[in-house]
C-alpha cells in the first residue's frame, strides 16, 4: 500500500462542526492543517485536538465575497506534494495555486459543493476554469457530480464523500435516547412536536414555519413548535409569535449533544423552509424525518440524505400552504414511528459520516 507524503490541508475555518473528520483525517493521514481566522457566527474547533495543526491564515476580505488567505500562497513552496483546499472559487490565493501547480508535479485537490444548478453563463465559466485546473474535486453529493458530468467535467475526477458531523459522539448518544417528557413538562400536553434546529437566520425563512404551524392550529391540527438555536431573527420571530406563547418554546443555542439528541429525538418532525443543511444530518442522525423545500439547485447537498416520504419529504419552495399541507399529509398517513427512525438512522450510518469521507479521500489520494 502506498505510504502518504505529508498533505497540506487549507481550510477558510476550522469550523467546530468539522471537529470529527478534521481529527479522523489527523490520526490517520499525514495532514498538516491550515485554517482561516474568522468566520462570522460559527463556532471554532479546538486545535489543540490536532496534533499536526500549524497555524492560522488571516482571511483578508477585498469586495464583496472575494477574499485573500494571506500565508496560504507560501504554502505552496513548503515540502507538500499533495494539497486539499476549500474549493471556494472567491478565495483569490486559492486562484494563485491552482496556476502555480500546473508548473510543478504537486498535486490540488479542491474540496467543494461543486455544482448547484442556477449558476449564470458567467458563473459557469468561471467555476469551469477554476475546478479544471485542480487535480480532482471531493464533492458533497451525488446531485452536484450529476450536473457536473453533464457540464463536461470527467466523472473520473468527481469524488462524492457527502459531509459529517461528530458521528462517533452522536452515535453513542442516540443509544441512549428514549422517549422523555421533555416536552410535556414544558407545554403542559402530549401534542406532536415540530422542530426547527440551527442558527436563526434569514436565509432560513422561518416566517414559513410559523406560518404554516399557524395554519395547522387554524385547522384544528394539534401541535407545538421549538426552536433550538440563536441568531439575527431571533428577536423578530418570537414577536411573530408572541400571540402563540404556549406552544411555542424558543429553546435557545444549545451544544451539549445529549441534550440535542433528547430534543430531537421526542419531536416529530424537523422543519427547514430554507436551505436544509447541516439541519437534515443533526435531526436523522437522532431519527427524526425532515421537511424541506424542493428547489434542489438552491438547496445545500444535504437534501440528498432525505428520502422522500420515507425519512422526510419536500415542499414547493416559499409555498407556507404546501408546506402546512405537508406536515399534515405527514401525520394523517399514520407513519409508524420507529420504523421511521431506522429508516433516518440508515443513510447517516452508510454515508454520512466522517469515517465514510475518510475512506475515499484515503483512495483518491492513495491511488494519486
């Protein structure tokens, strides 16, 4: 078996959700690790868990989205031989090395959402150009390689390896969840729960959801709302419904797992009228289904862990009366609830997750 080169690793952030695949690939691949210094809102990992992290980049904002990782270029001429880098084509420095590396035998690799479908003529040929010029793409989900293949990108240089959180941590607490009256202690009644969890931000259109539920209770459906999470809407949602005090609970920002998994885990199912995200692995790893919209190319990759009707289903994008028929459509089919969990478990278990990742960054870069 081929033994690996030291592997330069440089990412915009070392986001703390990233923590299980960043320590994995640390203990069993020779990866220094190079991270960014900001990221607005998002909590950062410990580096002191990495025993091969070398220090930060100063992420330098020029306009608008483009940015410059000043210290990042320099790494090119260190003894690497294979890199992986966030594959954001609005870092300029990532630009610079890309070019520097067709006038040497080093190796790029760009780990990236790739493709997602409404990109402009202009943004096609853009990201055209730059993902040509890496040696191959670690990609998030079969949707993007698909449309990639189709734009002419050979598949051969496509690797999916999906995306993870703390899998290993997340399994041993879902093995010991159960259902708790977390929920009825709290709303005083055995009604089904929806959930939402993550950051409480505009781009994740959450008036939808409170709409929709306000529908639902207008229809006589029976049902309470939880927010788990903070952020800028935060404020402006829970005067939206202050009118519905006692079946709405904002939980809050929460990052102790176990108490995560019991959240999740008692609610019925997890409401993401934006893009779904990370949200969809948090909530079917703990096996609860997720709702989400259908507009897949203005989606995140992870709406591909959804099995539609199975562990979730789709909404017509910004359609809150779709969505409220949904959620009612969920309940009325009489879906067996711990047959829906092992179906959530499932795709978690199979691919999302870091040791999945792992095993084809392992073979791209060992059959490189």
């Amino acid at each position: 078996m081929k033994t690996f080169n030291k592997i330069g690793l440089i990412y915009n952030f070392a986001q703390h959700y990233r923590t299980a695949i960043f320590t994995l690939l640390d203990k069993e691949l020779e990866v220094d690790f190079y991270f960014g210094n900001k990221m607005d809102g998002i909590k950062k990992m410990d580096y002191t868990l990495l025993s091969n992290f070398k220090r930060e980049l100063t992420n330098v904002k020029l306009f608008s989205t483009i940015y410059w990782q000043r210290g990042a270029v320099s790494l090119f001429f260190k003894n690497y031989t294979q890199y992986v880098i966030l594959g954001e084509y609005y870092c300029l420095s990532t630009w610079c090395m890309l070019l520097l590396s067709k006038f040497s035998n080093k190796k790029i690799y760009l780990w990236t959402h790739g493709w997602y479908g409404n990109e402009s003529f202009i943004k096609k040929v853009v990201k055209k150009v730059f993902f040509n010029l890496s040696d191959g793409l670690f990609l998030y989900g079969d949707y993007a390689k698909k449309l990639m293949i189709k734009e002419g990108f050979r598949a051969e240089n496509l690797h999916v390896i999906y995306n993870s959180l703390n899998y290993s941590n997340q399994l041993s607490v879902r093995e010991k969840l159960h259902k708790t009256d977390i929920y009825s202690n709290y709303f005083k009644n055995d009604y089904p729960i929806l959930i939402f969890i993550g950051r409480l931000s505009r781009g994740k259109k959450l008036e939808q959801l409170i709409n929709a539920f306000k529908y639902l209770k207008e229809d006589g459906i029976l049902i309470n709302l939880v927010f788990v999470g903070t952020g800028t809407e935060d404020e402006r949602l829970r005067e939206k419904t202050k009118s519905m005090n006692n079946s709405v609970w904002f939980y809050g920002s929460c990052y102790d797992e176990e108490k995560i998994g019991e959240l999740i885990y008692n609610a019925a199912i997890c409401i993401s009228p934006g893009n779904v995200g990370l949200t969809a692995m948090h909530s079917l790893v703990y096996g609860t289904p997720v709702i989400t919209h259908s507009d897949f190319s203005s989606q995140m990759p992870e709406f591909e862990a959804i099995n539609e009707n199975v562990s979730g289903t789709f909404f017509i994008k910004d359609n809150e009366t779709d969505l409220a028929n949904k959620i009612k459509a969920w309940f009325s089919e009489s879906k067996e609830r711990e047959k829906t969990r092992l179906d959530c478990f499932q795709i978690i278990d199979e691919k999302y997750n870091p040791r999945f990742q792992l095993e084809v960054i392992k073979r791209v870069l060992t059959n490189d």
